[in-house]
C-alpha cells in the first residue's frame, strides 16, 4: 500500500475507502469488517504493542517529490502532524510534499509559512523551533524517496523481522491474571483498566514518549516529584500519588 500507490488495486481501495494524508483512509462507515481488521492489525489492536508498524517504517528523502511534508514519517524520526500539530491545523497547505516547501523557502520568514491565521507568540516560537529542525535537511534532485524498514538489515520489509519483533515485545498476561481481570462483577471500565495497566499499555508519560506523542523533556511525574513517570513510579512508588491511591482505598 505504501509502494504501489499508483497501481490499479491501490486506486480500487481508494475509491471503495478514500485515502487521507496520502494514505488510505483507516476509519469510515462503508468500512468492511476484513477492512477494520486489517486496520487494527496494523495499529496493535490485541497485541499489545502499540503502532509497531507506523513506528519501524521511516523515508529516505532524496529529491522530496513523494513525501508528504506534514504527513510522513521523515525527519528524524517524526510526523511534523503530529509533533507540530497546531501549525499543521493552521497550516493552508497541508498536502504539500517536502520538494514542494523546501522550493518555497521553509527558513524562518519564508514563503512557505501560510496560516490561516496571524499566529499568536507561542505558536511563532513553535515556527521557530520546526525551522530549526529543517535546517540541515538537503534534498537529492534526480533520486526518487522510498521507505526504510528498520527492523532488517536490508531496508526492507520483511515478515521474519515483524514476528521476531512481536514475539519478543509482546509481554503475556498469564491465565490466572485473566481470570482475575475479567470479572462479571466488576463494571467493564475497571477490568479495561485493570487489562492495560497490566500490559503496560496506559498513558503514562514514558508511553506518550515512547509513542512520540510527547517529547522527552516532559518524561518527569506530573506530581512534581522530579521522577520519570512510569506505571511502576505511579501506581507503585510515587510519593505524590500514593496518598491520593491511599484516600481511594479507604
């Protein structure tokens, strides 16, 4: 699907499911159930470790004219969208590639920063800091991009490495856990919880992180008590929190 963008089959589920962001789209009504299942596979849905596929795929960029600037995976490891996202939701040209904005000028102040908008300080502080990141990015005319596999040697896809991946990350949950957790008699959001926690899959900062939802500079407790935030730190060993657990279980 990332590849052969142009062929006839691409184009078929394009017209049947849509596509977003260069890719095709993941959620709609007209979804078939094969579809949805496939989504979820590729998202970690049962498996337990997050956006495995999204997270081991990375691109090359050389000359920029297949990459999409906001919506790729490219630049050292982040999704502009998704790191920058208030100036992607201001952005006017949000489907531009990355040849397209770098022939504009992306430097601080050039022709390339349209927004819907007159920014407010913080976000130009935002601007300044993307600007920052693009600095040492040189494009390469005449090579075309393509996407890396970062689980193989190779570059390249390759089943061996995803089940080799999946089989060391996956942390199983024993049967005795299970049965504690899936009780008829206790309300469905405590056994959802309850199932998270254990697989080590809830919010917490080193999660969000890890995720690349946060960066790393806010990886410290939100109880102010200068701690990385983990599930063990929070449920465990957190002054802070600890009172807060120790009132609810009285």
């Amino acid at each position: 699907m990332r590849v052969e963008v142009r062929s006839l089959w691409y184009r078929v589920l394009v017209a049947r499911y849509g596509e977003v962001g260069g890719c095709l789209a993941k959620e709609g009504k007209a979804n078939s159930v094969s579809w949805n299942n496939l989504i979820n596979i590729k998202s970690g849905v049962g498996v337990g470790v997050g956006r495995w596929f999204d997270d081991h795929l990375g691109r090359k960029i050389d000359d920029g004219t297949e990459t999409l600037f906001w919506w790729d995976l490219w630049l050292d490891g982040m999704i502009l969208k998704r790191n920058f996202s208030r100036l992607f939701h201001l952005a006017v040209n949000k489907m531009a590639t990355v040849a397209e904005m770098f022939s504009l000028g992306w430097g601080e102040g050039g022709e390339v920063w349209k927004w819907q908008r007159r920014l407010l300080a913080w976000e130009e502080d935002q601007v300044r800091e993307c600007c920052v990141i693009l600095t040492n990015v040189v494009l390469q005319p005449n090579t075309r991009d393509r996407w890396l596999w970062h689980l193989h040697s190779s570059h390249k896809y390759n089943v061996t490495s995803v089940y080799n991946y999946l089989l060391s990350s996956v942390n199983l949950v024993t049967a005795d856990h299970t049965k504690t957790i899936w009780n008829n008699e206790v309300p469905l959001k405590v056994n959802l919880f309850s199932w998270l926690l254990l697989r080590n899959r809830l919010p917490t900062m080193d999660n969000l992180i890890r995720r690349r939802i946060l960066h790393l500079n806010t990886q410290l407790c939100a109880g102010g008590c200068s701690k990385m935030e983990d599930v063990d730190h929070l449920f465990l060993s957190c002054n802070f929190f600890g009172k807060i657990w120790f009132c609810i279980y009285n």
